[in-house]
C-alpha cells in the first residue's frame, strides 16, 4: 500500500514536471520569438522597410533595363523631321534637339561694343525669346530686324562691369523685355533666355 502510495505521488510528480517542462518550451519559445520580433512595431517597421526596398529596387529595373529599351516612336523631333512627318527614330544619325512652337532662336550678335573706353569691352550674345502663344510667331518673326536692333541698342548702353554681375544681366533681361513688348500692341514676350553670354 506504501508502496502504490509511493508510485501514486511519483507519477504525480513526474506529471507535474512534464507540465513544468511544456510549459517551459512555450515560454521559451514565446520568448524567443519576442526577441526576434520585439513587438508588433518592429513587425510593421521591417515589413515597412522590406516594401519600400523592393520597390525601390523594381523603379531602379525598371528605369535602366526596361526604359532604354523603347522601340516606339517618341515626341521628339527636330525641325525637319516635323515637315516631313517622320519620327526621330527613323533617322538614326541626325543630332536631334527638343522643338518648343513658343520659343523663337535669334542668330548670335557678335562683338557688340559696351559703353566704356575699356579694351575689354566687347560682349557676343545669342539669345531665345518664349512667347505668350505660339501664334505669335509670325508676328515675331516679322519684327525680327527692329528686336534685333532693340538689342544692339540695349547692349551697348550697358557698362562691362554691369554685366559681369548676375544683377546686370537680370537688368539687361527686363529691360529687354520692355522694349520688345513695347513695340507690340500687347504683351507677347514672356521670358528672354540667354543660351549664350561671352564677355571679351
């Protein structure tokens, strides 16, 4: 009878131990998916960063291997290829440039003399005008000698000093502006580029 007492009590606590055992494996278990994980802030922060990284490297594909590889004809042409209604792809060996219908190119003015008695006193200027719309044009073109000399004019009233600052230049440009707009019954000039500004 002791004896089944004894073997009673011994199962007892083998049961009891084998529950402290389980119930230990979980806790570790659980523990150490916390410390993988931490909480669940972690958990959306690493998702988070998995997201971004993947779609980070599917632009950075996508941008060099799938976008240099277009066989389809694009929106830029060049003068002669608008008149004659060809794409820019079918003539491969012809330097291509962007086409703006409101933007008017002048010819350079060469070595327009400053105001001054200096010996560096020569400027080359070649400039573009953006139009208000590109129907004015014509217009533009048609007045092209008189802005010309509205240029040259303006050119030479202004000091090499001037213009070697930005400020001058920006002074230059509305001046411009002004006078150009001027001889217009309304405002067709937006913006003056200069695309090229030597000063000798």
């Amino acid at each position: 009878m002791t004896e089944d007492l004894l073997e009673e009590i011994d199962e007892d606590s083998r049961g009891e131990t084998l529950l402290q055992d389980q119930a230990q494996d979980t806790l570790k278990k659980k523990s150490l998916v916390k410390r993988m994980l931490g909480s669940k802030k972690k958990l959306v922060l690493v998702v988070l960063i998995v997201v971004f990284m993947a779609g980070t490297m599917a632009g950075a594909w996508f941008f060099f291997f799938k976008g240099s590889g277009q066989k389809g004809p694009t929106s830029i042409e060049t003068k002669d290829t608008q008149e004659s209604g060809k794409t820019a792809l079918d003539q491969p060996d012809k330097e291509y440039e962007m086409v703006f219908d409101d933007i008017v190119e002048f010819e350079p003015f060469e070595r327009i003399n400053l105001k001054g008695n200096s010996s560096v006193g020569l400027v080359s200027i070649t400039l573009s005008l953006e139009l208000m719309d590109h129907r004015y044009r014509k217009q533009m073109y048609a007045m092209k000698d008189r802005i010309r000399k509205i240029v040259m004019g303006q050119v030479k009233e202004m000091e090499w000093l001037e213009l070697r600052n930005p400020e001058g230049k920006i002074k230059l440009k509305y001046e411009l502006l002004k006078q150009i707009n001027s001889i217009f019954p309304k405002v067709m000039v937006r913006n003056i580029y200069f695309t090229e500004f030597i000063m000798q």
